[in-house]
C-alpha cells in the first residue's frame, strides 16, 4: 500500500490544520512500521485526520518538517545514527517510540553482552569496512522520548491508540501490568500451573492478548518487563522446572535483552568463569 503525501495534497492539510506524521527507521527489521501499514482499512479515516509527511517505507513522496508527531523504529548502532537521532528529535514536536528495537535496543542488543569486534571478524570478510558502535541502545538513552510502545512487533490496536491519543492531545491508555492478567480475561488456562511449561507472562507487560499461551505455548517477553517484575521469582520458578542457569541466561536475553530488569535478571545467571593459574 502507498499512501499519497504530495505537495498538493501538503496545501489541503496545512488548509485544514492536520498534524504532520512522520515515521522513521534505525536499527531494525521494519516489523512495527509493517505493523503500520497493514492496519490497512484504518489507515483511510487515520490518513483524513493526519497529514502522512514522511513514511519511506510507504511513499517516495517527502513533506518537510517540522513534524508534530514522529514515531521512531529502531535501535542506536551506529556513529551515524547517533547524529540523525538528534536531528529527528530537533523536528519533532513528539516523540513516539514504537518496539523493542526502540525502546530496549532489540535483538541486536545481544552485542551489549560480547565483543563485537570478535563478532565482526566472524562474520564479515572485510570488517574493516564497518563502521558500528558495542553497544545497540533504546532511543531514549540519546534524546528525550514522549512515549515508548513496547512489542515485537507492536500491538496494531495499541499503535492506532497511541496515534489517537496523539492527535486528541491526551495520554495513551496503554496498559502496564503482567500478560498473566490478559490470560484471566481471556480463560485461559495458566500453562505454567498446568503443563509445567516456561512462561515469561508473570513478568512480561501485556499488549499481545496473551497470544502464545493461548495456543499452549509460554511467553516469550515479546512486550519486555511489566512495570514491577519480579524476575528473581520467575527465574527460580523455571529452574525448578529444570532449567540450568545457562537456559534461565538466554531466556531473558532475546527482544528485550538490554532492558534493565531483564538484564541484570540475565547477569545473574551468567556461566561463572575461573581463571586458570599456571
């Protein structure tokens, strides 16, 4: 789907005094942007209350900023990300970042953990020719944020909520507990309590509907860490479901690997070295 932003269609949002949307790309998969754009049927009514100025992932076509509204995709990885950050931050009136690439670095921020260099010599022929940071980190820890979306990908009804919110000047009504309450809405049986099976949910924040357990599957921790997760709790409750230390470690280290509960919860379960004395 393209979405028309042309300068003819600029005079008739500046007429009528609709917010310009712009919608920017960093470090990532494009996964919250497709999110976005297979909103499909709502993008029409959305498109009339917004004046789509920058999406490249869906037109060619630019209006220029200032911007009252920017949503953000993407993790800092780069020297030259460090300096267009601030520049999207300088047009924009709000800033909105959307999933966990944003908002805790994503996946990619596995690098925090290991040496990128010994990365880069592995899996580049010429990694002479990269230029990239050690560290993958969220948005927010370079410019000031509005609001973070979590997911990954985003929610679509908590993305069209934020952007609805925006243009009504009130706070988004996002929800903050564990995605344990959304399988007790739902009847979902607790597969933790009843197959024994791994589960993030209790320190996981909902947004997903609580979709694999309700196909018998744990939670992955997808949406990161709900606003008071007690990890340690959790982490114990998967080694006494035979998890060694080593599993617990990789389970909170996946999309939201760099956010702060689930690291430190991952550090502690860390293969303990010894050196070795000659």
């Amino acid at each position: 789907m393209t979405i028309d932003a042309s300068h003819g269609s600029e005079h008739t949002a500046a007429h009528r005094g609709r917010p310009k949307l712009a919608v920017w790309k960093f470090a990532s998969c494009d996964g919250c942007q497709l999110t976005l754009l297979n909103c499909e049927d709502e993008l029409i009514p959305l498109a009339g209350e917004v004046q789509i100025a920058y999406f490249p992932e869906a037109t060619r076509a630019v209006v220029e900023g200032p911007y009252d509204v920017s949503l953000v995709e993407g993790s800092i990885t780069t020297p030259e990300e460090l300096e267009r950050i601030q520049h999207v931050r300088a047009v924009s009136r709000r800033l909105i970042t959307i999933g966990a690439c944003a908002t805790a670095g994503g996946i990619q921020a596995l690098r925090n953990f290991a040496d990128v260099a010994e990365f880069r010599s592995i899996v580049y022929a010429h990694p002479e020719y990269l230029a990239t940071l050690s560290r993958s980190t969220p948005i927010s820890a370079h410019v000031a944020v509005d609001f973070e979306l979590r997911g990954c990908p985003v929610d679509k009804r908590q993305l069209l909520e934020v952007l609805a919110a925006s243009i009504q000047g009130r706070r988004p009504r996002i929800p903050r507990h564990s995605v344990c309450v959304e399988c007790k809405r739902r009847g979902t049986a607790c597969v933790a309590v009843a197959h024994g099976t791994p589960c993030l949910g209790p320190v996981t924040q909902a947004g997903c509907g609580a979709l694999c357990p309700t196909f018998e599957r744990g939670c992955y921790g997808c949406f990161g860490p709900q606003d008071t997760p007690n990890t340690a709790s959790i982490a114990s409750r998967l080694g006494a479901l035979g998890m060694s230390e080593p599993e617990v470690m990789r389970v909170f280290r996946t999309f939201n690997a760099a956010s702060e509960p689930f690291r430190r919860e991952s550090e502690r379960h860390e293969p303990v070295t010894t050196e070795v004395t000659p």
